[in-house]
C-alpha cells in the first residue's frame, strides 16, 4: 500500500424510495490504495478501509487512524484495529469511459486484504492478506462458477516470520511462473525486490532482484510489462521506469514525474500502453488518491487525473 511507502452503513440515500448512495473509487475520507489495472483496462482493483490514515502518516504514527469514511458492500470491518480492514474492490470500465460503482472481490478474508493483481484474464488473483498477528502473499484461482477458491500460501520461502520481517506487493508474471515482491529481509537494503521461480509447482528460494531495483533505501512495489520491456517500481527518487534488457535495466532509470502528484506509486499499464494507473500520495494531507495520466505525443506521461 501506498500509505507503507509515505511512511519511511453505506452512504444515506436520498429521499424516499431512494436507493443507497453510489460510493465511488476516491472517496473524501477513509481510504483508497493500492490500485492495479487489467492488461485490458477494463478492470481497476484497490483497496479500501473506512479508516484515514493520512493523520497516522504525518504524525510518524502517533496519530491513532479513524473510521470517518463510508461503509462499502461487503466490506468486512473492524472496529478495534485500523490495520485489521481493507478488503480488495474492483470496478469495470463502462462504455462510456467512466467506472461502475466498485464490488467486493469476494476472496478477502476476516482480516486485511491489499496489494493485489489478476494474471489469466481474471481468473487468478495474488495479493497479501493478514490473519490477525502477520501478512502473507497468497494465489487464489476461480471455481467454474466463478466463485473463489481457497486462497493458497506459496510457503515460508516466500512468506519469511522472521521477527521483524515483512512482505508486501507481489507482482505475479503473466505465465505464473515469476514472483516478484517487497521484503525487509536479510540479505539486503531496508526495503528491497526480491524474486522467486516457479518450476513443478514449487517457488525457489527468493533472490535480491540487485540494483537498480534494489537499493540502500527503501525500494518497493514493482510492475513488468507482459506485452513490452517496460519495468516500474518505486525507489528513493520516486516512481522510477527503465526498459528491460532480458534480466537487468538496459540503461539508467528514469525518475517519472507527473503533473499534479507529490508522490506517485504503484503504476500498472493496460498493453496498449497508453495510461497509466497509480496511486497519488499528497504529502501535505497525507491521503492517496487512485488516478491515471496518459503518454503524450513526446511520449512523456501528461498531468494526473482521478479515475472518478
């Protein structure tokens, strides 16, 4: 989630016979993150809480984060501890450009769910779901009657309860068999990319992803390309872009700075490659909104806009 990276009853209706009050992906108050968009770009997935965590951001973490948003369907919620709700949503593109009022995804457990992504048109969805004392980045795939199955832990290679330890935003490549995710775990920087191979079913033990992707500071929340060369991941400099070379950047990154956004994070592309999503962190208020910029003539990234 965003708010990590900062860190180093529905709404009333209207009147009578007037149905709940659409909620939409950014809301005033309480909490949007965490946004990843289909190769399509009919899909916007984020997470949501109640709870603004904006003040608890700020304060260094002295400020308790209140629940002063509105109520989602579905949302499991948590009346003692902020870090205990946030359930994944996910909106589809209507064909007029805009977004339909976001559902819950279904597969989020009693405790928070965030950082996920789809590979397989949908149909699998990785992301780091709490249960209550720690986080683990888990797979889940769809029943034939579109119905989530149980979610599965990819093991303690992976899912490393180290005191201490933490692992955050796995990025799952398109074919399954690469998984890229954040950790604070020996054998590396502060926060760093690390990277594991699925062969026959079984993850090898991670490696540091190395520089430029991992760094003496923290280093966080990458993205690849399925169709193109394109990497993003977010660094000390901020949201940073290079083109791939097969195993390494070609070159130096870039810094990407967009128009309007103090703090740009989280980037996911559709495959044509002409927008992209992330989330935008104020660093005056502390909140995120989930917005999008599209590639200039100059094939520069334009001014951030929100998604709704």
């Amino acid at each position: 989630m965003i708010l990590v990276a900062l860190t180093l009853g529905h709404c009333g209706g209207g009147g009578s016979g007037a149905g709940p009050a659409r909620v939409p992906i950014n809301t005033a108050t309480g909490w949007s993150d965490s946004p990843f968009i289909s190769r399509d770009g009919k899909r916007l997935y984020f997470m949501y809480s109640r709870y603004d965590f904006g003040p608890w951001i700020l304060s260094g973490g002295t400020v308790v984060p209140v629940a002063s948003g509105p109520d989602r369907p579905g949302l499991r919620k948590s009346d003692t501890n902020p870090f205990d709700e946030s359930d994944i949503y996910m909106a589809t593109k209507n064909p007029d450009g805009t977004w339909s009022e976001p559902v819950n995804l279904g597969l989020n457990g009693a405790y928070g769910d965030s950082s996920g992504m789809e590979i397989n048109d949908g149909n699998t969805f990785v992301w780091l779901q709490g249960n209550g004392t720690t986080s683990n980045i888990v797979v889940a795939g769809k029943n034939p009657d579109g119905t989530w199955g149980a979610p599965s832990d990819p093991g303690t290679a992976i899912n490393d309860h180290s005191p201490g330890v933490i692992q955050d935003n796995p990025y799952l490549s398109a074919d399954g068999t690469a998984l890229f995710f954040t950790s604070n775990r020996s054998g590396g920087g502060a926060k760093d990319i690390w990277f594991s191979s699925n062969s026959g079913g079984s993850w090898s033990a991670p490696v540091n992803a190395g520089a430029p992707f991992s760094s003496a500071g923290d280093d966080d929340q990458i993205w690849l390309s399925p169709v193109g060369l394109d990497i993003y991941w977010n660094g000390p400099q901020g949201l940073m872009h290079c083109v791939s070379n097969g195993s390494t950047c070609a070159g130096p990154p870039d810094v990407i700075a967009i128009a309007g956004c103090d703090f740009a994070a989280e980037a996911s592309v559709p495959d044509d490659g002409q927008t992209l999503y992330f989330g935008c962190g104020n660093l005056t208020t502390g909140r995120v909104q989930i917005m999008y910029t599209t590639k200039q003539v100059n094939g520069s990234w334009g001014p951030a806009t929100p998604v709704d």
